[in-house]
C-alpha cells in the first residue's frame, strides 16, 4: 500500500466527517424528546423521586 492511498483514504474521511457531524447535530438538535410530566414532590418518602429539579439535575450532567 502506497502513502498516496492513505493519504487519499484520509482526506476523504475528513471532508465526509466534516459533513456528517453538523448533520448529525443539528438532527439531534431538532428532535424532540416527548417526556411525561414530572410528579409533585412527596415530603413523606426516603427514595429519590422524579421531579423537576431531579430532571433540571440529570439533564446538566449529561455529556
């Protein structure tokens, strides 16, 4: 195998990831997620429940 068909496989590596990863952003972007309400905050259990501000958390920790 030749540089010159590395280096060809490169760059069209590059030019079809350098289309691909806006694409694949802004569909993500516009995707919606339908989720269901959360639930009012229960003050009489121990267990971690499913509320706004559980959900505001989850949501800044993603990466």
């Amino acid at each position: 195998m030749t540089d010159d068909t590395k280096g060809t496989n490169r760059r069209g590596f590059l030019k079809l990831a350098g289309t691909a990863a806006p694409a694949a952003i802004v569909a993500a972007a516009t995707a919606a997620p339908t989720t269901a309400a959360a639930n009012p905050v229960d003050l009489s259990s121990s267990v971690m429940q499913d509320t706004d501000h559980t959900r505001a958390y989850f949501a800044s920790a993603r990466f």
